[in-house]
C-alpha cells in the first residue's frame, strides 16, 4: 500500500506542467511563492526620477505662489482721534480713496472733514521711506475756521489764514527722527511751506506757496 501511494505522487508529479518562465522567474502564483520572497512593485507606487523640465516648472508655479518680498508698510496715527491709516512707504498700495483721506484728517475739534489735497500722502510716505520709519503721527489735518480762530485768541501759533483751513497742510513728527531732519526732507520736496516747530517736536507741510518759517 505504502509504495502505491509513493507511486501516484511521482506519476502526478512527472505529469504536472511546468510553469510559464515569466511566472517561474516571479517565483510561481502569489499564493504558492515561497516565505520571504519579495513582491514585485506596482507601477503605481514605483518612485520614478522627475525630468528636470518639469521640476522646473513646478519650482516657476511655486516661486508665483510665494510671490516677491511684500512691500513696506508704514502706519499712520492720529494722536487726536486714535484712529490708523496704514499707507504703502512707497506710495503705490493699498490705495487711499479720497473720502477716507477726508475723514482720517478732518478736524478733530468739529469732527468736520473737507477736502484734503492728495498730494500730502506723497509726503507722508515719502518721510517714511527716506527715514525708513514704520509709524508717522498726525498733530494736525484740516482745521475748521473757527477753530483756527479761537487757538489764535488763545494764543497759538496759528496762521489768520492757514493752509490747513483749505485742508491744504498736515502736521506731523516720525518718532525718533530728530525734527531738524524731517523740516529738511519736507524743504527739499519744494511742494510748499514747510514749517519747523523743535518744542513741539513736529513739522508743518502744505501744497501752498514755497516757504519756510520756525516756531517753538
């Protein structure tokens, strides 16, 4: 009995079909391969190398994404009404639209805006580019007449007819920029009157005629 046994296994073993020789050299069918043989990689997860044109265009979409160096922003405070209006330093964006000019430097005394000349954003954001400065602060915009009035009957340095009542001038300082400096940035921009106040640390530009005075 043993040796029929011993007899049918060799005859079915001298009759089986060898393999393919592509699944041979893959070690037979999935289920059959031996313990610890590795299978073959999927195309899908294969790591393949990436052509150098199309890491350049990856590395072109991603320096567009990251974009350049945003530009210096400089912030604009009203010492009187506490409010801030942030000014690009080299003047181009964000935009200031014309009415919020208005508001940002009406007269903090009536609470009154008037039309201010646009030109003063030029020197604001000129001084803070040429003295490199984050922070410029607003002594005084536009003055309505009759406020200009009554500091003059008490006393103040303010002018009958001030540029600031046409909502022509900005008062100012860039804290710690010296005084002297800023009076001489804004006297070379020839724009218009340029005043120098070294007590009360802060300088007066306008759009007026080209002049040039000092007070305490």
């Amino acid at each position: 009995m043993k040796a029929l046994v011993l007899l049918l296994v060799a005859a079915s073993a001298a009759s089986a079909e060898p393999l393919p020789p592509k699944l041979a050299a893959q070690g037979g069918p999935a289920g059959l391969r031996p313990a610890g043989g590795e299978a073959k990689r999927s195309p899908l997860t294969e790591k393949r190398p990436v052509p150098r044109a199309e890491r350049e265009r990856q590395d072109a979409r991603l320096r567009r994404l990251i974009g350049k160096k945003p530009d210096a922003l400089v912030n604009v405070h009203n010492i009187w009404t506490g409010e801030t209006l942030v000014l690009d330093a080299a003047g181009r964006a964000p935009a200031v639209d014309q009415d919020t000019l208005n508001v940002f430097l009406r007269c903090h005394f009536t609470n009154q805006p008037t039309h201010m000349d646009p030109r003063l954003l030029g020197v604001l954001t000129g001084a803070a580019k040429r003295f490199n400065a984050a922070r410029i602060d607003i002594v005084s915009g536009f003055r309505a007449p009759k406020f200009n009035l009554m500091l003059r009957k008490k006393g103040h340095e303010v002018a009958r007819d001030s540029q600031h009542t046409y909502g022509h001038a900005v008062d100012f300082r860039i804290p710690g920029v010296p005084t002297r400096a800023l009076v001489e940035y804004v006297r070379s921009l020839r724009l218009g009157g340029a005043g120098f106040y070294p007590e009360s640390e802060f300088v007066h530009a306008d759009t007026g005629p080209v002049r040039f005075w000092a007070g305490r």
